[in-house]
C-alpha cells in the first residue's frame, strides 16, 4: 500500500492538520492503492505562506540559477524513470509501454524543454520609447487532472520555475502518487524551499481554496470545463488571472486523397492511446461519403491491432478507464449513441475477460449527425464518431461547430488542401498527417476548451507579468 499522507510545504514534507484521507483505487483491480491526506485550509494556507515568503528573493533568482534548477530536475526525473513508469501505470492504469513512451516521456519532455526555451528568454527589451520588462507573476496555484499525472503538472512547474513564479500544486487525488514523486525530485534539485509545495486534497477545500485565496495572484487550472468556470467565478473576486486548459471534442478531418489505412489508425490511435481520456483526442472523423463503406471496412479490421486489457501484460496498449464513474459517464453516452446512431463496434458493458476492472469496450459508431449528443459532448473514453460529408467546405463547417477547439487533425495528401484545412479548423493545435509532437508549440484551446497557452516558451510567459518602463537610464 502506498500511504503518503504527507504534504510538501516549505521545503519539507509534513503532516496534515485534518485527519481526514482519500482512497486511491487502481483502476485494473479496483483495489485500494493507497491513501493521501484530505488537506485542509489550514494545510493551504500553510503552503500560501511559504510561496509568499519564497516570492522576492526566487523572483530575483538569475536565469543561469533556474536554468541549474531545471537541468537538476531533468537529472532527478531520469534517475526514476522505472519507479514513475510503474505508479503511472497503478494509479491510472496506463499500460506500461504508455507509461513509458506516453506519461514519463511527456513529463520529462517539458522540464528539458523549459531549459532550452529558458536559454533564449529575453526578461528585458529596449522598445525604443520604453524598456519592457518580465516579472514573475507572483504565487501562482497549479490544479491538475487525472489523466496525465506527469504532464499535466510538468509543463506548469517547469514553466513556472522558468519565470521564477513560487507554485502551490494540488494534483487530483485519483491519481496523486507521480506527483508526489516530482514533490521528491524538486526536494533534490536544489529549488529553493517555499518556491514548490505540494498540498493534496478535494478539488472543493484545496481546489476551491487556491482560485478565491486573496494571496495568489495565478491560477493555472487543467480539468473539465465545469470546474473550469467556477475557477474563473471564484479568481473574479480577487481579479485574479486565469489560464484554462479544458476539455474537446475535436475533429479529425480525412480528404478524399488520404491512405484509407492511415485515416483509419488515426482514428483509432486517437480514442485507444490512454483509453481516449486525452482533452485533445480526435473523436469525430469527418470522411468523404464516397469513402464510406472501405473506411467503416479497415477502421473494424484495424481495431485488434491495438489490443486492450491488463495494463501490465506485455503488448497491451489500452488499458481500463481510471474510476467506476468515468466507466458509468462512458457507458450512459454509448447507450445514448445506439439511439443517435449506427453502433460499428463495441457497445455497453464490459468486454469478455474483463470483468474485474473499469475496462469499457473500444465502440465506434458510424452514420453520426454532427450535432447529435455524441457528437458534440466530451465523452473521454474508447469511443469514436463517424461522420460522412460531400463537399470539403461542410466538413471544415461541422468541424467548427462545436464549443470546443482544442486539437484538430487533417490526413490527406495534397499540401494545399492539407494547409486550407489546418488554418481553417478553429483549434489552439493542428496536427497533419499524424505529426510528431514539438514540445515548444503553444498547447491550449479557442472558444471553450480554455483561455492560455502552455509548453514552452508561451507556457513561461504565462507566469509573467509585463511592465513597461519608460525613460530607464541605461546600465
Ligand atoms: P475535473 O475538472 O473534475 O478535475 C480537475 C482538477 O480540479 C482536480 O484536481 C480536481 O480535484 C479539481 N477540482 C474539482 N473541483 C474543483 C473546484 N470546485 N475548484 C477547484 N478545483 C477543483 O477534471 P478531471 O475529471 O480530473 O479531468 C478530465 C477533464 O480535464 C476533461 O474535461 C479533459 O478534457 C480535461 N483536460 C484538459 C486538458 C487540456 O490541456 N486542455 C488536459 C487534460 C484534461
């Protein structure tokens, strides 16, 4: 049993002032994995404290310091690759390759980013009529979701050690142990104390605590949209600033030119890779009607390709989805989609074999309408949508017609069409072609899927204020 009931604050790890704690189930047995510490106000305010305290001496911190910082993090992640590789894989129930290639990998990308984007940071600019200067944002709350445990929090901590931005974490308690591994790794990378703490608990006392505390001047909230907006209600009070990394629905677009095969294992990869719980995953698939009936073929061939189960059986690349309620949410909209729609695959219940563990049937369904339900809500499981369309335009226009803009995907061959579609899907990231990730690109949505921009050198400016001096006598 992993019992960490502790919380890092202040450079240290210590104990909650609440004798309340939280279960933390593994979602391929359904047995308890653990327990955190339920925190308390006194708990946050604690840790508010201690970033508040940090604030003039780590926003005065040089470049080269947080840049050591950085590399020391990068260091310390490396060295436990194997132990964040197995929690992942416990707490989330990501098969292990995911663990490895998907959540460590993401992680550890966005701490060596940071030190890269950091190298070619300019905090000062000579604007002509004024000097424009960069300063840390001052304390800054980090609130994440499950779904990636080292991601998620990474990209936030390793922008805001960047900007020099003392940080109060509060991961979510389904899956709090990566975190607290990262807590362990900053311990020894030589951070000042103060400028990292991690509180655990409720996203209703911790959560709610950190977007109404008058003594954070940040918040940088991942999760559902719900939360999303009583995050923003809560930081009006404070006028408090607010970056939002919400949810999607987001759209892959296949032209009549694309490789049937390689639109079809787009499509699947998108709702496979991590059981679909992704924000940016492509789950509408918008095809030419003419591709009908050989896309519907190869997409149902394809789908054994990308084998699901035990998480820690080799060869496994979907495992269960994270909790009893996420598998409930999954299987209320696939009974609403037998209603909207044709089911293709899958279905409601289990799959054979599995019964023990939230594992859901990879389902995909075809003869979709845009705007049914299934269409237009986040489901954040192995579900997809087919979507047939006769004219290029209407799909570009179905695929904007969404609340959501998070991620786009285009998969085709002629290079103008390929770039008419990627600049007219209105989404904060566009892949074609299945392109491989730059962690320097800006990550964040249009419309509801958030406000701001993470990863690299956007995601530092995000922990920084802009002040505009004029008539600064030169050095
Ligand atoms: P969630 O909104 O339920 O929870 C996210 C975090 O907010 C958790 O730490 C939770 O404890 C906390 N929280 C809950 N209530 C709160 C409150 N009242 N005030 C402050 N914090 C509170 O989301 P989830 O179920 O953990 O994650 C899934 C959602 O996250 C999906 O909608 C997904 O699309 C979204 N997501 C977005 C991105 C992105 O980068 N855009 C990335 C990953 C996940």
């Amino acid at each position: 049993m992993r019992n960490q009931l502790k919380h890092y604050i202040n450079g240290e790890w210590i104990e909650s002032t609440g004798p309340e704690t939280i279960e933390v189930i593994n979602p391929a047995t359904e047995q308890v994995l653990g327990e955190i510490s339920s925190g308390t106000e006194e708990d946050l305010e604690k840790a508010v404290k201690a970033a508040r305290a940090a604030f003039p001496a780590y926003s005065r911190s040089t470049k080269e310091e947080r840049i050591q910082w950085l590399k020391n993090i990068v260091k310390g992640y490396e060295a436990r690759k194997d132990e964040l590789i197995d929690v992942m894989t416990d707490e989330l129930g990501a098969p292990l390759s995911v663990s490895d290639e998907v959540h460590y990998h993401m992680g550890l990308g966005h701490f060596k980013q940071a030190v890269e984007s950091l190298s070619d940071f300019s905090f000062s600019e000579d604007r002509g009529g004024h000097t424009l200067l960069k300063e840390s944002i001052g304390v800054s709350g980090l609130i994440t979701p499950w779904n990636f445990p080292t991601n998620q929090a990474s990209t936030k901590i390793a922008s805001a050690i960047a900007a020099g931005s003392p940080v109060i974490l509060k991961p979510a308690s389904k899956t709090p142990f990566a975190a607290m591994i990262l807590a362990e790794i900053i311990d020894e990378a030589g951070v000042p104390k103060g400028a990292f703490n991690l509180v655990n608990g409720s996203g209703s006392v911790i959560g709610n605590g950190i977007s109404s505390h008058h003594d954070i001047d940040f918040v940088s909230f991942t999760g559902s949209g719900t939360v999303g907006k009583k995050i923003m209600k809560n930081a009006a009070e404070t006028i408090k600033k607010v970056a939002l990394e919400l949810g999607g629905k987001s759209p892959i677009v296949v032209l009549e030119d694309a490789d049937v095969e390689k639109a079809a294992k787009t499509a699947i990869s998108n709702i496979m890779t991590n059981t679909g719980q992704v924000c940016s995953a492509g789950t509408r698939v918008f095809i030419p009607q003419s591709m009908k009936k050989s896309f519907e073929k190869t997409i149902v061939d394809l789908l054994p390709t990308f084998p699901y189960g035990d998480p820690r059986k080799e060869g496994i690349v979907t495992g269960p989805l994270v909790s009893k309620d996420q598998w409930d949410t999954v299987q209320s909209y696939i009974k609403k989609g037998e209603k909207e729609a044709t089911l293709l695959v899958g279905g409601t219940g289990k799959p054979e074999g599995l019964e023990t563990g939230y594992y859901a049937k990879p389902t995909i369904f075809t003869d979709v309408s845009n705007d049914s339900v299934i269409a237009q809500e986040e489901i954040f499981g192995p579900v997809t949508t087919i979507i047939t369309y006769e004219d290029l335009e209407d799909a570009i226009e179905m695929a904007n017609d969404s609340v959501y803009g998070l991620a786009g995907f285009v998969v085709g061959k002629d290079p103008e069409t390929l770039r008419h579609v990627a600049s007219s899907i209105r989404s904060g990231r566009i892949k074609v072609n299945d392109a491989n990730t730059d962690f320097n690109g800006p990550f964040g949505g249009y419309k509801q899927s958030g406000i701001g921009r993470e990863w690299g050198d956007f995601g530092i400016e995000e922990y920084l204020e802009i002040k505009s001096v004029h008539g600064m006598p030169s050095a």
